[in-house]
C-alpha cells in the first residue's frame, strides 16, 4: 500500500511539473501578444454604427436561412 502511494505521488508531481512548464509557455506567447494589439482610434458613434450593421447582418443572415428552411419544406 505505501507503493502505491508512493507511485500517485510521483504520478502527481510529474503532472503538475509538466503543466508548471505549459503555464510559464503559456504566460510568454501572452506576454508577446500584448505587444502586437493595435490601438484603434474609434468615436463613440462609429462604434455604435458598427454595432448596428452587425445587428443588421446578423437579422439578414436569419431571414435568409429561414427562407431557405421554409423553401425546402415545400418542396
């Protein structure tokens, strides 16, 4: 009983040296990424424009796949 004790224990070290080593990769390509974001300079107003014409997109979108379904169904 003590082995396998002994072995979850390794077994349990091993993986969270493992994720230790992921996380440190992970928290250097964040790092890097930071430095690559682009500072856009937006007015409110072209922002709320925006948001409209994706809303709108998004209402075509659903039309057009509703006018799909129902000319399938009276096929």
């Amino acid at each position: 009983m003590d082995e396998d004790l002994f072995d979850t224990l390794e077994q349990s070290i091993r993986i969270l040296e493992e994720n230790v080593d992921i996380l440190a990769n992970l928290e250097m390509d964040l790092e890097d990424t930071k430095e690559d974001e682009l500072e856009v300079d937006m007015k409110l107003y072209q922002l709320y424009d925006m948001a409209e014409d994706v809303s709108e997109s998004s209402k075509i979108k659903r039309a057009q796949l509703n006018l799909a379904r129902r000319q399938e169904e009276s096929l």
